[in-house]
C-alpha cells in the first residue's frame, strides 16, 4: 500500500538514459495500474520522447525537471514522491546532490552503485540522519548486487527453517528436523551468463581507477570490509581470513558438485562487501563463521578450466591497470560502451544470468541456492530487479523490515523483495544438497 502523502509513489531519476528508459518502460509494462509514476531529468524534451514511446500505461506520467548540479531541483523532486529510483551514475561523480536530498526529505532510494567508496561515503555522511528521519537508502539493486545478496539470503531462510525446533545436540531435532547450524565458507558462482558491460558500469571502473590512485581510496577498496563498519561496526575477522577477489579457484573445494577451475568473477569486490554489511545489519544472523566470496565458471576440464581461469585473473588486472594509465586509458575509452550506449532489444532478450550460491555449514551440512533470469544482466535484467525494488518500498511498506539508514537490498527488503521478484519471472530459490 503506498503513502498518499506524497504526490507519486516512484520518481525515475535518469529517465531519459538507456537503463533509466528501460526501468521506466519496466514500470510502464509491470507496475500495478493505480502506481504513481514520473519521469525525471534534466530535459525535458528527452523525457517527452521517451514517455511517448512507452505503453499506453505512461501517457500521462508527469514530467519533472531536476539536475544533479542544481540541489534546490532535487530537494524540490525528493520531497514529492514516496521513492527516488537512480540510474544516473556514476554515483560518485553525480550521485551525492541526490542522496542528500532524498535523506533530507526522509524519501527512500534506490540506485544501481557499484562503487564501494559511494557507499562507503554514503554511510559515514548520512547513515544517522537517514536512520533519524525513517528513510532507506538502498545501495545496488541491479545486477550489482542483487544475485548476490539474495543469493545468501536465500542459504540463511533455508538452514534457519531447517534449524526450527531443533534441538541443536544432534542431527535431529525431537520433531526430526535438521540441526543444519550455520553458514561457514559460502561462494557465489556465476555458473552462465550473456551479457555485456554497460556503459554505465564502464564509466563507474573509469571513477574508481582515478580514485584508487588515492591512499585513503586504495584503502578503502581493498579493504573486504570497507562496508561493515560504523554506524554498524560489525568486522569480525581480519582481512586475510576472507576470499580474495581476484584469485582462481578450485572448484571442488567450493563444492564437491562442482568441477574445473573457478576465475575470479569482475564484480565480486563491489558484492562481497554488500553481502558482508547485511550480514551486519541482520546482527550478523549469517554466523560468526561466516565467509563470503564469488568466482566465474569457466569450463569443468582441468587443465583448460585452469588455463580459462588464469586468463581471466591476468586479464583482470591488465585492463585495471590499463585503465589507471593515461595512455591505455585513452585508447580503451575509443572502443568501450559509453554511458548511454547499450544493445538493441535482440541482444538484450537473448541475455541470461545463473548464479549459484553454496556453503557448508557447522554441522556439516551443504546447501545451494540460485538467482537466475531472462535478460541481459546489465541492462534487460537489472530494470526487472531495480524496478521490483522500488515497488517494494514504494507498494509493499508494511511488509518491510523496521529498519532505516544506509541499507542493503536484503536488510531494506528481505522476503518482501524476494515475493516480487518471483512474481516477476525470476528464479530464486535453495535447497540442502545432502
């Protein structure tokens, strides 16, 4: 049920970009009839355009004007509706104006980040004010992070139905249900997926390499904790005690279901540390032996699964480097996506994502869980899951978790969110593997 205090329910921020019109024809196409929608940024001609070739649905969705370099437009635009949904990134470059004015008006938030000094610079300016004034700011609810952290969640919902009743001494509880305990060392793997990086996400990496140039922001992307602190000081173990990112990996010692060589997956150092502060933020529920990290399946041979997998690593970090280099960088930027760019709508139908989440337990036990879709992740799939995350604040609020601040998509949204996106085609689901 959303809030009639305010004028609309959901404002599309970027509207007028290639994932921001995705999100609104999204909306335009899934989002119940008496949802209220517009369609906001900086022009208002291109915001037309893109209103008139939505469905029938968005005829009459209002248009709003508003800049990130103009504050009084976005404080004007925040205090109006219910949820701000953000596609304009990247967020460190043009993302601060808006958090401030959504956290302002006590207006929740959704965005699209893959930039953990965002996040990181959104806790320590606005976590407590956020908190104080009852709003969710929702940090990365596409692609980026979205199998992941409900990838978890999913683990954590399975083992903790399977430990009701149990009387935790023996494999069995008195009513015969499992005493499975809790998650130990869990990965996500990214068993298949078709896709491109957007131009968006590219943009983003060029942010971040100019950033990480800076100590305090080396320091902070290397750290596999950099989210799990203050407002919530959650670190429970040293660094060294949690994945590498970049390493490859066996696979057997993920799970014995699986074969080959694992590589390292290119989003994993934005997604463990999403994963890691819910688990914070749910009082650490996931378990004090918790560990988290994601790999890339990429073939079940030995030895070309290994040789696939070093590639992959050394290409890593070639392209990061190249990216830090004035040079290189120059000619990368000739040939890779621009913001804006992205495939036309036969590409993005032919894209898909599985993603596979296991870990073993403290008695033992192994457990799998899978987030999975139709789409291209980075553009078709992740309007599906962005746009079912405003829903979610927008149209599902006394479904939520009763917390507030600098969330998660798990810790904002939880089984709310994990509803939607079923209903909206996508597969999640876990079960216990022996």
């Amino acid at each position: 049920m959303s809030d009639n205090s305010r004028e609309f329910d959901i404002v599309v921020f970027g509207a007028s970009g290639f994932v921001g019109a995705l999100t609104a024809a999204y909306l335009a196409e899934h989002a119940p009839d008496d949802t209220r929608v517009a369609l906001a940024g900086r022009n208002r001609d291109k915001l037309a355009r893109v209103r008139d070739a939505l469905p029938a649905a968005a005829r009459d969705w209002p248009l709003l004007i508003a800049d990130v370099e103009s504050p009084s437009t976005l404080d004007a635009m925040a205090a109006r509706t219910q949820v701000i949904c953000t596609t304009v990134g990247p967020y460190l470059k043009y993302g601060e104006n808006l958090l401030a004015a959504a956290v302002t008006a006590g207006t929740d938030y959704v965005d699209l980040t893959g930039e953990v000094p965002f996040v990181r610079w959104s806790i320590d300016k606005f976590g407590d004010q956020a908190a104080a004034n009852g709003c969710r700011i929702v940090h990365s609810c596409g692609f980026d992070s979205i199998p992941s952290d409900v990838g978890v969640y999913l683990l954590y919902r399975a083992i903790e139905a399977d430990n009701a009743g149990s009387d935790g001494d023996d494999d069995k509880g008195g009513d015969g249900k499992t005493n499975a305990g809790q998650m130990t060392d869990t990965t996500m793997v990214v068993k298949s997926m078709r896709g491109g990086a957007s131009g968006g996400t590219i943009d983003s990496m060029r942010v971040i390499s100019d950033l990480a140039r800076d100590t305090e922001n080396r320091r902070i992307l290397l750290d596999p904790h950099a989210l799990s602190g203050p407002p919530h000081d959650g670190r429970r173990t040293p660094r060294s005690a949690e994945p590498s990112d970049i390493a490859i990996r066996d696979a057997r010692k993920v799970d014995p279901s699986l074969q080959g060589t694992l590589a390292p997956f290119f989003m994993s150092s934005h997604n463990t540390r999403i994963v890691r502060r819910t688990d914070v933020l749910l009082d650490n529920a996931y378990g004090p032996d918790f560990h988290y990290g994601e790999a890339m399946a990429v073939g079940k041979t030995p030895v070309l699964s290994t040789v696939a997998a070093s590639l992959v690593s050394a290409g890593t970090g070639v392209f990061l480097g190249a990216m830090a280099l004035p040079p290189t960088r120059f000619v990368l930027d000739k040939v890779l996506p621009k913001p804006g760019d992205g495939p036309d709508e036969k590409s993005r139908e032919k894209g898909y994502f599985v993603c596979q989440t296991f870990t073993r337990t403290t008695t033992g036990r192994r457990y799998r869980s899978q987030v999975s879709a139709k789409g291209d992740p980075g553009y078709k799939a992740t309007a599906v899951m962005l746009g079912e995350s405003a829903l979610t604040l927008a149209l599902d609020r006394a479904k939520l978790p009763d917390r507030h601040g600098i969330l998660t998509p798990v810790a904002a949204m939880g089984d709310a969110l994990v509803d939607r996106l079923r209903m909206a085609g996508m597969t999640l689901r876990a079960e216990r593997l022996d």
